[in-house]
C-alpha cells in the first residue's frame, strides 16, 4: 500500500537532520520576507546547510513562498527563486500567482505547490491550479474527512493535508501588536515578537487562549488547540493521500521530533500491518497527550467538525 509523505516543519538546520533521523520524509523551510508561519527561520546560508542534510538523508526539501506580495517585493522575486533553483530544492510552495509567474520565467522546470491555506476547498481548485503548473494543492484546514476524499477521488494533482498541529483562524497583513505597543509608547520591532511564545488573546467564556504570532507578513491568531489525528489515518491512507503535514509553529524542536517519530510509527503500521495500527493506535493518540502543552488541548480539527471557533 502507497505510504503518504511525513511533511514537517524544523526550526532549525540541526532540527531537520534530528527530523530526518525520526522518520521525516520532507521538510518545508523559508524565510519569513516570503513565507507564512515558519517554526522557524532560514536564511540563504540555512538553505544551503539544509540541502547538504536532505542530500545526506534523502529528504526532499520544499522552500515557503506563500506570502501575499505587495509591488516592492515582487521584483525580489526572480533572483530568490533563481538562488532556490540553483540549490536544487525539490518544490516552490506558493499561493500567490506572482510567483507562479516568477517561476515560470526564471526556473521552468521547479516543482510548485499551490497553498493558500483557505481557498483549497474544492478539486475543480486544485485541478485549475495543477493545469497551471502546480504539481501539489494544499487543502484547506476547514475541510471534513468525506471532503478530503472526494477531492483525491478527482484531483490531477497531488494532495496534502495537514494532521497535526494548530491552524491559523485570522491573518493581518498589518502588524497589529507592534503597532499597538508603539501606540503606547513601547516600541516594538517584528523581530522581538516573532518567537514569542507567550502572546495570546484570552477567550474568558470558553476558557481558551489563542496564540498570537506576528512576521513580517502580519499578525495571525491561531487556533487554540491543536489538530491530531494520529488515531485516524485510515480512510486517508486507503484513499491515497500523497502527504501528511505536522505544522510545528511556536512548538519546542523536542515535541516536533517526537511527535514526528510517533506519526512515522502510525503512518508505517497503518499502511503494512493495519490489524497492529489498530492495537496502538490508542496508545500513540496517548503518548503525544503526555507531552502536549498544557494550555493547548487536542481535537481532530474539521475532520469530523469538533472545532468550533
């Protein structure tokens, strides 16, 4: 049975190669000028590291270029897509047809991946982007289990799908914390709250904070719980779901490798010895709850509609 890609998303150069070591089939990097909620940031030098690990474990190596961009940063465009060609990565992800035509201009022959995080909810999408050039669509996270397989059953192109992990539920392109910060007085740069782990917005009705990450694209809240599903591949897998993605944004590198080991051992059982998946499957859901940050509960996302925010 086709076994679906492990995707993940190291925060580091040294991240990655501990990933690769516990199972990760490929990682997406990039720097925050061009994409979107990175665990962590890449500049050129950290490509050409990253490239030399991915060579050293046969990992393939995607590079985020998802952002939204405004005139002043589309003529940069051409030479980082240049400079990602040279290095060989193996896909461009992208949501914004500036890059499309970017690349269809300097480098032809690069991989693409359609991802705009919200827009993927349909195969005449993901079909309408593949006859464009992509070779991948992102789906988007508010899709059910039954939608998710429909639109493989009729996609041209490949499928991923996000099983673990938070989820962005708002973007601004302004930044709206420094902004605020400066409004009092305290002035903030983007780069000081990048990183930060402890910026929420508290929900006092449902009990829920919701974390608060700002780039240089913006401010995005993000979901108060995260996605796991690591007890609930089958169909996904029986239907031939190309790539399985664990987003690690504002998680510790220790609980990405762990939860990467955990969902490299359920994928492997689900796809060769599915009665054993079946007896552990439980326990692997158990493992990631030990380790889960206390203030982040687990739920199946809108695999079977349990998120409601």
């Amino acid at each position: 049975m086709k076994k679906p890609e492990l995707l993940v998303t190291p925060t580091s150069v040294a991240h990655m190669e501990q990933l690769a070591q516990a199972g990760a089939n490929a990682v997406m990097i990039g720097e925050q000028r061009y994409g979107l909620r990175l665990a962590g940031e890449f500049s050129r030098k950290d490509i050409i590291d990253a490239m030399d690990v991915a060579r050293k474990y046969g990992v393939r190596v995607y590079v985020a270029m998802n952002a939204l961009f405004h005139n002043d940063k589309v003529d940069e465009l051409g030479d980082y897509v240049r400079f990602l060609s040279e290095q060989q990565v193996d896909a461009i992800v992208f949501g914004d047809p500036a890059v499309l035509m970017t690349v269809r201009e300097v480098a032809p022959h690069m991989k693409l991946h359609w991802n705009t995080e919200t827009t993927a909810t349909n195969w005449y999408a993901c079909n309408y982007w593949g006859r464009k050039g992509a070779k991948r669509a992102v789906l988007a996270r508010e899709l059910n289990m039954e939608e998710i397989i429909d639109i493989k059953n009729h996609a041209e192109v490949e499928i991923e799908v996000q099983v673990h992990g938070m989820t962005c539920m708002f973007q601004s392109k302004r930044s709206l914390i420094g902004n605020y910060f400066e409004y009092q007085g305290k002035f903030m740069e983007v780069q000081q709250v990048k990183y930060a782990k402890g910026l929420f917005l508290y929900d006092k009705e449902r009990d829920n904070k919701y974390p608060i990450f700002e780039d240089e694209n913006g401010t995005h809240i993000m979901s108060p719980n995260d996605i796991c599903i690591i007890d609930e591949l089958e169909d996904m897998i029986d239907a031939g779901i190309d790539s399985f993605k664990i987003d690690g944004v504002l998680h510790e590198p220790e609980y990405i490798t762990e939860v990467t080991k955990l969902y490299r051992r359920a994928i492997d059982l689900c796809a060769e010895n599915r009665e054993q998946y079946e007896e552990e499957k439980n326990e692997l859901f158990a493992r990631i709850e030990a380790i889960q940050p206390t203030h982040r509960p687990l739920d199946t996302g809108f695999f079977f509609k349990e998120t409601v925010y």
